[in-house]
C-alpha cells in the first residue's frame, strides 16, 4: 500500500508539483563540486540512511557536476566532531544536529553560517513557521528542519489487555499513567523499559515531564535567565514524579547497562510494556508486530500549564558550518530535499516527513502516523528540551537523574544540584547567558502542521 501510494504521489509531482526545492544545479560550477554531508537519524527514524543515500545519488544524477557524499554521524560524536571540524576550518557542507537550543548552541559558539544567507525568504517559507523558529535567532535562520519528531509513549495493547487495561484508551493523566504502571508490574510485566547507560534518557524525560506547569515556552526557560529557582515547584515537580517512578520498581532492572535505544527495543522483544519512543520507530514497529499490538500515546498530564498539553515535537534539522566551502549548493541540496516527490520517499522509508505548510496529513496510510498528524494538527507542539541549554543537560541533568536511578538520590537533593548546576552554567557561559536574556521563544504554535 505504502509503495502505491509513493508511486502515485511521486507521478503526480512529476506533472508539476514542485513543493519547496528549486530546480536541482542552481548554480555555476566548473563539473568537480562535491558537497559532503554528515547526518544522523538512523537511531531514531530506521530508513533514514537508505533515505539519504538515495537523496545524494539522485541529486547527483540530477545534477549536471556536482555530488554528494553523505556520512552517517554517531549520537556520542555528532557534536564532538563536528566542533573539532570546524575549528580545523574543514567542516563538511551540511551538518545535522539536534533542533533548538541544540543546534543554537554552536550558533552562539560562533561554528555556524545562517542558512538564511543563502536560501531566499520565499524558500524558506515553505517550512511551518513554528519549525523555523526553534532555531531563528538574531533575524537569521540557522537551522532547516530535517523532519520533526513526536515524542510519546510506545505500548503493547496485548501486555495492557491482560493486565485489566483498556488497549485502546491509554492513560491521559498521570494518576491514571501510575494506576497502569501498578496493573502491569501486577500482571508480572515490566511496565517501563529503557536505558540509562549513554545518558539520554534524561533528557528524554525532560521534553515529557520538564515545563508543564507552564502556559509559554518564555516562562519556562526563566531558570536559565536566572529570574527563577529551579527549586520552586513550577520548575521542579516533575523530578518528584521521575523519583515515583524509579521507587515505584517501574523501569527494567538492566536499566543502567543498556543504553537509550537498547532499552527501547525491549518493546520490540516483548520484554517491557511501554517504551519513551518517538513516532516514526514506533509506526515502524507496528508495521512489523501488528498495529493490533502496538499503540502510541501522549506523555500522561500533571501540570496545570497550557504546555501540559501540548505535544512533545521538535525539529531535527540540517545547519551550515561556517568552514563549509560550497554553501549555495548546500542549500540548493536542502531545497531538493523538500521536494514533494523526496518528501513521499522519507515517509515511505522511514515513516517520518518534514514540517512542510503544504503537508497533506490524507496521504499517511499507517495507523499511529495518522494519529500523531491528528495531535499536531488539533494541539500546540512543544519541545522543553529544545529551549533549555544543553551545557545544562549534559553537566547536570544527565549526571544528577543518573545519580538518583544508581545512588538513590533524593529528589529534593537533586532539585538543588540542578539549581547548582544552573549557576556553574551561567559563570561558565556568559555568552549564551546573554542570549536567553534576549531570546524570545516563539515556537509555541496551534495547528502549525498544515
């Protein structure tokens, strides 16, 4: 069925729909141009990379001296080399990296060239707004969405079923979120599978958990702008709901050995009954395992902030370092990546597609696709963890949440450590100190899919 439908769309485009891309080969060259271009996705989107080789052969083809050589980057390198690149003053043509302040980070260490330079205003508008403004900073446009991806909680309907559970009616707060996590461990499974052992899981949490006692993206970045504690309850609860969990007995007792997407695949071996996951790979397992044994739902409510319910999606996107020697061609290439008939072949491998205005959610066939069209159509969409600092993330979150799965740290001790952590952040990085001063977060939008 997929691949009918990514025949039709694409002959369809070929009639005339254009989408975003400009005409392949838009500019002058002497036939030796070579674009390198690193990325990553394959952990969280599997087809990705056949994706982007496909992209990269054919643009190639397409184009008349000009090719393109794509590398696939690992998670505990993407920024490491990166940086190191960079600082050498030979960085690739086109970098990925992580949405939002994960990507502005390198803006404000001075490692990348807005993309905005060299696309026009037209070309960057096929792009939703709200994906555009996770990484706008300064009146430029530092990042091009790659794909978004939704957050949510990924769970076996046969595991719920048996437990007394309805499949097919998950739970949508957290009291409920609890009451199931009791039925299950009851019923002899492992509520909650994952892996604390690379770090990510931290932060994974955060985008769920971290801001929902917040109405505006602008509120919840103030502990960072240093105009609030990190003790205080709006900012804090939600490590108190994370210790519930791990004194609950809820997550695999292997947790500390296996990392993020390890841990993940306990779903897939049947050995957990809910796994952190977002949308893609989990339609992707449902297509493999049955969509009668696999569902997705939204992370359980317990603030009362307008963020509470939002949906947790943020963009990963493609930046431009500043060392890159053939930027207008890089652009062309991600203006030729948005091309509808290129859209149809990610969603067909991968099950994932870009933040495009022109997104038509009628051409989706996979059941929890729907669904999560639906949720970012009817909801506003937010990633915490794309606003707040990731020096913050990776020097106190990470350590302090791990200390609390492997020390038993209290989390009202660790409450404090992440304020501590906020202030060693602040005299560390004046810099991007200043900018959350003046940063005005405007990536909180309804309905901003379409």
């Amino acid at each position: 069925m997929k691949k009918m439908l990514a025949l039709v769309l694409s002959l369809v485009m070929v009639f005339g729909l254009v989408g975003c891309g400009k005409n392949a080969g838009g500019s002058d060259n002497d036939g030796s141009t070579k674009l390198t271009v690193w990325y990553w996705g394959e952990q969280e989107i599997p087809g990705y990379k056949q994706y982007m080789e496909e992209m990269a052969q054919k643009y190639s083809s397409e184009t008349d001296g000009i090719s393109v050589e794509v590398v696939l980057q690992e998670s505990d390198t993407l920024y490491s080399a990166l940086r190191t690149a960079e600082q050498a003053g030979e960085g690739p043509d086109l970098a990925f990296l992580w949405g939002g302040t994960q990507a502005l980070d390198d803006v404000w260490l001075g490692n990348l060239a807005p993309i905005s330079d060299y696309m026009t205003e037209e070309e960057l508008s096929c792009m939703t707004a709200s994906a555009l403004s996770e990484t706008n900073w300064d009146g430029k446009q530092w990042g091009f969405p790659a794909y978004s991806v939704c957050f949510g909680i990924a769970y076996n309907k046969q595991m719920f079923a048996a437990a007394g559970l309805d499949p097919e009616n998950p739970p949508t707060t957290w009291q409920d979120f609890i009451a199931a996590c009791d039925a299950l461990k009851a019923a002899g499974y492992t509520p909650i599978g994952s892996g604390l052992k690379d770090g990510y899981l931290p932060g994974w949490l955060a985008v769920y958990f971290g801001a929902q006692n917040y109405d505006d993206p602008n509120e919840a970045i103030k502990p960072f702008r240093l105009e609030e504690s990190y003790t205080d309850k709006e900012c804090s609860q939600w490590i108190y709901l994370i210790e519930e969990l791990i004194k609950g007995g809820y997550f695999n007792e292997d947790i500390q050995s296996l990392d993020l997407y390890q841990g993940q695949q306990l779903l897939e071996t049947s050995n957990c009954a809910m796994t952190f996951q977002c949308g893609p790979y989990t339609a992707s397992i449902a297509e493999k395992m049955g969509e009668d044994v696999i569902g997705f739902m939204q992370a359980p409510v317990y603030g009362n902030g307008e963020l509470a319910k939002s949906v947790c999606v943020g963009q990963q996107v493609f930046v431009m370092p500043k060392s890159a020697k053939h930027k207008d061609q890089a652009a062309d290439f991600l203006l030729f990546l948005a091309k509808k008939e290129n859209l149809s072949r990610m969603y067909e491998l991968t099950n994932a597609w870009m933040p495009t205005v022109d997104f038509d959610a009628s051409s989706l066939d996979n059941e929890i696709c729907k669904n999560v069209a639906t949720w970012m159509q009817d909801q506003r969409l937010y990633d915490y963890q794309y606003t707040y600092p990731i020096g913050w993330e990776n020097e106190s979150l990470c350590p302090v949440m791990q200390k609390m799965f492997t020390e038993g740290l209290s989390a009202a001790d660790a409450v404090n450590e992440l304020q501590d952590g906020i202030n060693k952040w602040a005299e560390q990085n004046a810099n991007v100190l200043e900018a959350y001063k003046i940063w005005v977060v405007n990536c909180f939008y309804k309905r901003n899919i379409l």
